[in-house]
C-alpha cells in the first residue's frame, strides 16, 4: 500500500512536476530564440518539427491526470501559506483550461506556427503578402478552433483575450478604446496644429555598431543584469526568459533610424527587469510568472515612455549620445532633441509610432481580430481591411503591406488577442508611475541624475517579486489603491504633450 | 481488439516514435550549444537543470516497453529492405544498452556534467585545477559505475570505448598504439634531428576579424553550406548538429596563433560536411547517423591533414591569406609557410600538436583514463600523473595544469573513452584519402586549383550517405577493400616528413 503523503510531500511533488515542465517549456523558448537569432534558413523545417514535438510534450506532461489529482488534493488541504495556495489554484486553473487542448491541436498548432512565421519573415523581406496568406489563414482557421473549445460567453474573442489577460472582454476594451478614442482624438487634434518638430537629424547614416554599444550601455545603466542575460539581433525586437537568471532581449538596429534601436533596448529593457526580478525560489510555479501581458507591458512602457521619453532621462544621457554620434548631434541642442523624439505624427508603424497615435494602431489591430474571429474576415481580406482601418483611425495612406499588414509578426505566432494587451500595458504604467512619482520624491532628479536604482527597487518591491499573485486589476489597486484608470493615461498626456 | 499492423504500419510507428526522441535530443544538442557559446554565465544553474530533464525525457522516451515490443517484433518480420531492417537491428541495440541506464543514473550524469564543466570553465580561467577536482572526481565515480552497469569482459575501459566506437577494445587498442609509439618514435627522432623551421611569423599579431573572416572563406570552399549551418566562437571548438539541415560549428580565436583558428575550422568544417551529408531523410534513424566517432574524426582529420595541411591545398589558399595579412606575410614565401605549418615538435597542448605527436597526447589520455577506470588514478591523483606522462611520452615539462591536465573539455562532459577514437580517426582518414587519391586521379591538381567538389563528391557517395548503415570495419572493407591497417598513416607520414 502506498504511503499517505503529508500536505507538504504533495506540495514538493506538484513543484517537482512544475519545475519539470518548465524545464521543457524553457527549452522550447531556447529553440524559438535560436529560430528568430541564429537558425540557418535551410534549417527552418526540422526546426518546426522539434518545436511542435516539445509543444506537444509539455502539453502532454501538463495533462497528466496524475497531476490533476495531485491539484485537486492540495487545493482543499490545510497547512500550505498563501502564496503556495494560491500557486496550487492558479496551476489547478491552467490545468482545466489546458485540459480543452488535444495533444493534436497543440502539435498543429506549433507545426503552423513555425510554417507562418517563416513565410511572414519570406513575405515581409519580398514585400509580398500572398506568400503569407494561407498559412495565415490557416492559422486563422485555428484560432478560430481554438476560441470554440475554450469556450466564450459574449464574443469569441473574449476566449483568445483572456488568454493573455485574464478577465479582460470586448465590452470592457469597448467602453476603454472609446474613451481613449475621443479624448485622444482631442489632444491629438491640438498637438497636430501645432508647427511639427524637426526631426531630419534622426535619419542620416548612424554608425549601426556604434549605437548596437550606445544600445548596451542603455540596458547597464537601467539596471539589466548581463550575467544573467544577453542582448542579440533580430528581425522583430522580442524578451524571452529561460530563466529569471537568464533573460535574453533582441534588438534590431536600421542606420538610418538610430530611435528605432533606442526605444527598442529600453522597452525589452523594461520587460527584461520585470523577468530578471521575478522569484528564481518559485521557478515553474505560477508565482514564479509574469503577473499578466498587459502588467508586463506595463514594465516596458513605463521605462520607454515615461522614463525613456522624459526630459530628465535626456538631460543626463544626451551627452553620451552626442559624443557618441558628434558630427550627426553636434548642432542638435537637448531641447530640440528632446521634441523630436516626443514628435506626434500619425504613421504606418505600430512600433515607431507616438504615445498618443499608438493606441489607435492597437485599435485597429483589436478592430481586424474581433472581425476575423466572428468568421466576417479572413486573411484575403486583410491588406484591404487593414488599409481602410488605417485611413479611418490615423487618415494615411499605406503604401505597401510591408509598411502595413506585413509589419508585425504576431499573427504568424498565433497571437490574436494580444495587442489590446500594448494599451492597457499604457495605461497600468502611466498609473503606476504617477504612484511611484508620489512613493519616491527625489524620482525626477535620480533620473536626471541616471540613477535608476531607486525606481528599479520600487518596482522589485511592487510588483516584480509578487510574480501571479495577484491579477493585473488585483496588483493595480495594491500597488496604487485604484483600480486600472485611462484618466492616469490621460492626465500624463495632457502634461506632456498639451504644452499651450 | 486492436487490429492487426502490418508490418509497413509497424515501421512507420517505429520511425515516427524515433523521429520524436531525435526531436528531443537535437533539443537537448540546441541547449548545449548555446550554453556553449551564448549562455550568460549566471544561467548555467537553470540550464543544468534543463538538460537534466530534456536527458531523461529522451531516456524514457526511448526505454518505452511499447519501443521495445515494436522492435522485436519488427527484427523478426518479412518485407523490410536491408537499411529498414538495419535501422531496426541498430535501434534494437541501442535499446538493449539503453536499458541498462536508470533514469536516475541519466540525470545525475547530466547534472554532473553540467556542473563539471562549469568548473572546468573555472579552474582554466583561474588557472587552477583544484576548482575542478570535486566535480571531476564525482563524474569519475559515474564512470565507473557506467562501466559496470554497461559490462565487460576484458578491460572496465572496454565498456565505456564501446559507446564511442562498437567492437573496439584495450587488446586492439594496445597493439596499435605499440605499433604506431614504435614506427612514429623512430620518424620523430629523424625529424627532430632536422633543424627546426622558422615559425616565428605565426605568432605575431593578427586581426582577430580577418582570422573571422578568412576561417568562414575557407570553410565556404570547403563546401559548408551556409544555408544550412553556421559557425560561431566558443571556448573550445566543436562540431554539434540539430539535424541534416542545421549543423554548427565553433572556432576560437587567438591574436597571436591564427594557426590555431584555421585548422580548427578546416577541422570541424569536415565533421560538419560529414553531418550535413547524412541522409535527411533518414533522421531520427541509425542510418541517418555518422557511422561512429572514429569515422566521424576520419573526416575532419582527411580535411585538417590530409587536405589542409598539404602543399597544394596552400598553393591555392596562400594568396589570399597573404592578402588578408600583407605585412605579416609578404616576406613569408609559401615554401616556408608550408615547413611552418608542418614542423614537427613535441609540445604541451593536444589541439595544437603536429600529426606526428598527436598520436602521442593520445596515448597519453589513454592510459590515464585506463587507470582511471581500473580505479588507480582519482581526480586529484591527474595533475601529477598527466604531467610524468608528458615527460615519458613526449619529453616535455608542464609548467601549469592549464596547459596540461585542464586542456581538453571532453573529461567534463564525461567523455572517457572518447579519445582513442582520434587516433582510429587519424589512421582512416589516410586509408580513405589513400583510395581517393587512387579513385581520382586528378586529386592533387583539384585542390591545388580549390577544387574540393570532386572529393567531396566522393566522400559523400563513399561514406556520408551510408550513416550507421556498416561499423567502422565494414566501411573501411567497403571503401577501401581492407580492414583498418595503420601502415597507410604511417607510409603517409613517412612521404610527408621523412623527406631526406
């Protein structure tokens, strides 16, 4: 007869059994890192294969109805803290909702990933979207698939969304993006009649290895760890974590736009800390993970924009830059830096776009996916929808689906439901920074100062070590005593950019 | 009731099941590579613990009862063509072998090595070995435990040689390093009496991004293909494979011994050929693997020596090395180049040595890890040892362990057994580039011309394609119409450096 196992053997047991599957799921990411940093092309086939067999092992060892026993033992039992309790239900949760996955439709699902994403690196490098479109829409038709077995109350839509943020739905992200919407609209109206920065400067030749080293002394200086983490290039800027102890970062560096390189360290930077300061004891364990995407993209956002785009960061990092680039930056004084890098302009490029058009790009993307999962569009469809959703929400025109549907890599990775994820990210880091401007009272002059220690701490503090668990809307009213609030959002616009 | 699978049915489910353990192994290979070139050092302890549980996933994997079933039942079954039916007599072996390993046992040696190889790392760094006794110590007791779970009759040593190299023993192994300590003595003494070439040049300053630059040129020529393969820097260089289509090689490069850094590429560039002239679509397979190790060196070992350190390779490659470094070089004439490149010497470093003494660090090695195995010599008893063996053997004193015992990575990774393999290697690739030479009569002028594509042909048709599908034996009986006889290295050597 089998020994009764006390609550804490059961409990080391389910960590073994999670650290296990983190292990195969850490070596997917390693494999994918390598596949957008290193792979040969020819290698690309094989490559699928590999991936979609770990997918599916994972899958496989999460399914285990061993563990399901296990999670359903510890979720009643007495005797573990909070945070192991609470480790034993958010795995009980994911355990249900993986359990919805066949082992087929995750092997199919990693096999078409791989097949999209390489056509979208082909199409996007030839500037041709029929080579992307079926394995777009066969990744559609999955998706789709998928939104039906995970199962939705209101808007398929809402089974995809909640996968990246939990609780999140189309009627809330409705009444958000509206709201946005007309204030915005507003602010940006204002700004828009105003005389336009010069900005010509950003765009002669910069030395790509000059500002790939200007780029890693970003990263030190923010506080990035590089002996528990490294920066590589790749086509599609992107933080991936083997580990809280390593967490890689990718750049991409164009000679003729040095801010595209910038503003991508200090984002990847800020996703970067936020897995650097995870708990490396809860490795495998939900309280070991991210909080949620849009939390994680609160990091990132905090440190590009209000960090990465303030006066202060410039005063104490604008000389490094000029020395670095003397003859481009010479006659460039910080003031008329610092406006052209806060230029607001309508354009074509999610990635590169302001504070302010940033968020309709989001709303157009979220517009496209609530279409394509109701069945009403379908990947043919999707350069003419995007174009018309362009010239609606930012009135310009795409030239080509390279500076249009082509440019992001997210549906070739499956990744539908994931941009609304980029605003709220916006809006949880203007909240939080309003908050951590009032904790810290010295924050702009350590800015100034490039001391960043402080701001990294009070993150640490607030909301890296806490990993799942709390929810995103849970960390916010802790960390700020409010619920999530666009007037936050808003209110740091308006300072900034309504400047009459 | 299940129905009936033919015996096609069968063979598929046995392919499709190995393909999915080769997916995991290449996996595995894709984690240490990385850990070998761009893991930040801090990661190392989640890595460990990764690949511990990617080894013991392939273990599992491949010790399934359901395999083994599947595998008897197809050694005895009608229909299969000859490579199908050696496919499973091979797999059928490893099994069996296979089986002797616990999962426990597999985990511990990929923790262990892990560790131990980060400490090698260390104690090379620092200079000091007694950073590395303990880990080494403790894969020396798996080692031995190896041996006796694996069985012997003879020599513990036979057990662990067999994994390297089936059907080779300590007798075998005896007989022709007395054969080759008493020929090559004889040579060594003759060529030693010689005055020394003048190889002062090759150790002046050299740009370490031409060596780069010239390293990929030569392994270009070579016909590395690019597209499906790449070369990167580590610590030490290895040839490491993710499949047919995704072969990586690594190079190190020292200002002052560019040496160093071409014949490591030519080197692991002809491995690397061997790799991607497998059959891809034998992967996961017997057949879609390299014959053995010693076969495998054969071909890196025929491309350093045979064909890169001969004069007509050099006729066509001097030029633009001189190109790449006029001022080092344009006093150089290619004759002295050539005696520089050839010059015999007893030295202190295996990696480094003239062909001649190779054998001789070999030798060294192997009677080491004989009595490590018998259980005479433990770890903190090598530095002594390997030193009174390189005074023997090679009448050379060793200053530091960094230069003697805490040279070769391969004791880290557990790999005891592993360098007798070179010698073996050594001795086949002269056999094979004798019959090529005889095979294609225009051999000399090809190379002299970098024309490699006719003998790269041959290789492919005579040996690459043919993966596990003969032993080491039988190739060699195939392809050359005799067993492995030394007197070809040896008459080689003779033509190339008895040259009074």
């Amino acid at each position: 007869m089998q020994k009764l196992q006390t609550v804490r053997e059961q409990y080391d047991r389910y960590c073994a059994k999670m650290r296990k599957i983190a292990d195969v799921k850490n070596a997917t990411a390693v494999l994918q890192w390598d596949q957008e940093t290193y792979l040969p092309a020819g290698g690309a086939a094989f490559r699928a294969g590999q991936l979609a067999t770990l997918s599916t092992l994972a899958h496989e060892m999460f399914a285990d109805e061993s563990l399901g026993t296990l999670l359903h033992g510890l979720a009643e039992a007495e005797g573990l803290d909070a945070r192991e309790h609470n480790n034993v239900l958010l795995t009980l949760e994911d355990y249900e909702k993986n359990k919805k996955y066949s082992a087929a439709f995750v092997a199919k699902l990693s096999q078409a990933t791989s097949a999209a994403y390489h056509a979208w690196i082909q199409a996007r490098k030839e500037n041709d979207f029929h080579l992307y479109e079926a394995s777009l829409q066969q990744m559609i038709l999955l998706k789709r698939e998928e939104a039906a077995l995970l199962g939705y109350k209101g808007h398929p839509y809402d089974a995809l969304l909640n996968d990246y943020e939990k609780g999140a739905n189309t009627a809330m992200l409705d009444t958000i993006f509206d709201n946005l919407r007309g204030e915005l609209g507003t602010l940006l109206q204002k700004v828009l009649s105003r005389p336009p920065a010069d900005e010509a400067f950003m765009h002669i030749s910069y030395d790509k290895g000059r500002q790939w080293a200007f780029g890693l002394s970003l990263l030190e200086k923010m506080g990035f760890d590089f002996n528990h983490g490294r920066q590589d290039i790749s086509e599609h800027p992107f933080t991936t974590s083997f580990s809280p102890q390593d967490v890689r970062v990718t750049t991409r560096i164009n000679e003729h736009d040095f801010a595209n390189m910038i503003w991508s360290c200090i984002h990847e930077g800020g996703h970067a800390l936020y897995e650097q300061g995870l708990d490396a004891t809860q490795y495998g364990l939900p309280c070991g993970e991210a909080a949620s995407l849009s939390i994680h993209e609160s990091q990132s956002r905090l440190w590009e924009n209000c960090v990465g785009r303030s006066m202060a960061y410039w005063q104490y990092h604008y000389p490094d830059l000029q020395a670095a680039f003397p003859q481009q930056l010479k006659d460039v004084p910080l003031a008329a830096f610092y406006k052209a890098i806060n230029r607001v302009k309508p354009s074509l490029i999610r990635t590169e776009a302001d504070e302010l058009t940033y968020h309709f790009h989001v709303m157009i993307r979220y517009e496209i996916e609530k279409q394509v999962l109701e069945g009403t569009l379908n990947a043919p469809d999707l350069p003419v929808a995007w174009n018309e959703w362009y010239a609606r929400y930012l009135d310009v025109k795409v030239p080509d689906d390279r500076q249009g549907v082509l440019q992001d890599i997210h549906w070739s990775h499956g990744s539908f439901g994931y941009f609304p994820t980029y605003s709220l990210g916006s809006l949880y880091a203007a909240q939080f920074f309003a908050k951590a401007t009032t904790d810290i009272i010295t924050l702009e002059d350590d800015v100034a100062r490039g001391n960043y220690a402080v701001l990294l701490q009070w993150l640490r503090e607030n909301i890296h070590r806490h990993g799942r668990f709390y929810t995103s809307e849970e960390l916010c009213r802790k960390v700020t005593g409010a619920g999530l609030d666009a007037a936050y959002f808003l209110r740091y616009a308006e300072k900034k950019f309504d400047i009459d």
